[in-house]
C-alpha cells in the first residue's frame, strides 16, 4: 500500500499543475516529504517482516520479482519504435 501511495504522489508532482493560488515549490515539497516517509515507513515494515517472520517476507518478494521478469520478458516482445 506504501509503495502505491509513493507511485501515486510521484505522478501527482509530474502531471499536476499547481493548485490555483498555491505555492508551487512549497506544494511540491509537501508532497515529496509525504513520499519520504511513506518510503521510510515502508522499508522499516519490511525489516521489522523479515526479522520476525521471513516467510511472509519472501512472500512479499515474490510479487515483486515476477513484475520484474515479466517486465523483461514484454520489452523484449514489444516491437522496437523506428525513429
């Protein structure tokens, strides 16, 4: 859930234009300090789960490591953009 709020406030600061009447560089860091400690957050869960119960953190690797093999696999696949 940490790693999706992360993805999601990553997108928010490129895509958004700032908010009518806002400040724009102190919005952004607002949202990029959000991000820091979501992230923090996340890797202090995943090392208090490996400690106490590392099958469940091999658990949470798997995900992870198919997106990664699957996301090779597809880039080979998909036909390459001429230029």
């Amino acid at each position: 859930m940490a790693a999706y709020v992360c993805l999601v406030a990553d997108a928010a600061t490129r895509n958004r234009a700032p908010a009518p009447g806002a400040n724009a560089p102190q919005q952004e860091l607002t949202v990029l300090g959000t991000m820091l400690a979501t992230s923090i957050v996340l890797v202090l869960s995943a090392i208090d789960t490996a400690r106490n119960a590392p099958e469940t953190f091999a658990a949470m690797l798997v995900p992870v490591a198919l997106a990664v093999v699957l996301d090779a696999v597809l880039e080979r696949l998909r036909p390459q953009a001429r230029v």
